[in-house]
C-alpha cells in the first residue's frame, strides 16, 4: 500500500480519507532573443572551439552538469491546508519579508 505525508508540514495523508495535491514544478532556461544568420555563423564557430576543448578535457562531466541545470522537475504532496496557502503564496514571497533577525 502507498502512503503519503504532506510535502510541507509532513501531515500523514490517507489513500481513502484525506484530499492529496499535487504541485509539480518545472524549471527550465529560456531562449528569447532571435538569431540571425551571422549569430548562427558565430555560434557554429564557438561550438567547433568548445567541441575541441571538451574532447581534450572530461567533456561529458562538464555536458551533464550543464543539462542538469537547465530543466528540473519537482513534485510535491500537499494537504488540503497547505495546499490553501500554497496558492496565496506559491514563491513565498510574503513569508521572506516577515523573516526578522535580532541586532545581536
């Protein structure tokens, strides 16, 4: 049997009993500018140059870490009261700006 807990306060959920959310995140780079034909020139130039450095050095390492960083998927269980304030603040933007330190 699947059991799950509430992603953010760690409430345990029941398959038949309780409402269970899903959130599910994706994050991945952009490309917004347009290209013309002497950017592609020069695109082609600089992957032939990184091309030849990757083959010299651990190229694969460096290619992995890299596609790592531009597409990430999370996904989360949420009880129905997180799932409540999740909505009114999904970055929790609001919950940085209460953050207060002492002046120690």
């Amino acid at each position: 049997m699947v059991h799950y807990t509430c992603d953010m306060c760690g409430k345990p959920l029941l398959a038949g009993e309780d409402i269970r959310y899903v959130v599910k995140i994706e994050v991945y780079s952009t490309c917004d500018t347009i290209d013309t034909d002497d950017d592609l020139d020069e695109e082609l130039w600089e992957m032939e140059d990184d091309d030849e450095e990757n083959d010299r050095s651990e190229g694969e390492d460096a290619e992995e870490d890299k596609d790592d960083e531009e597409y990430k998927t999370f996904r989360f269980d949420l009880c129905h009261k997180c799932h409540k304030k999740y909505l009114q603040d999904p970055l929790f933007l609001k919950s940085w700006n209460r953050t207060r330190f002492s002046e120690n």
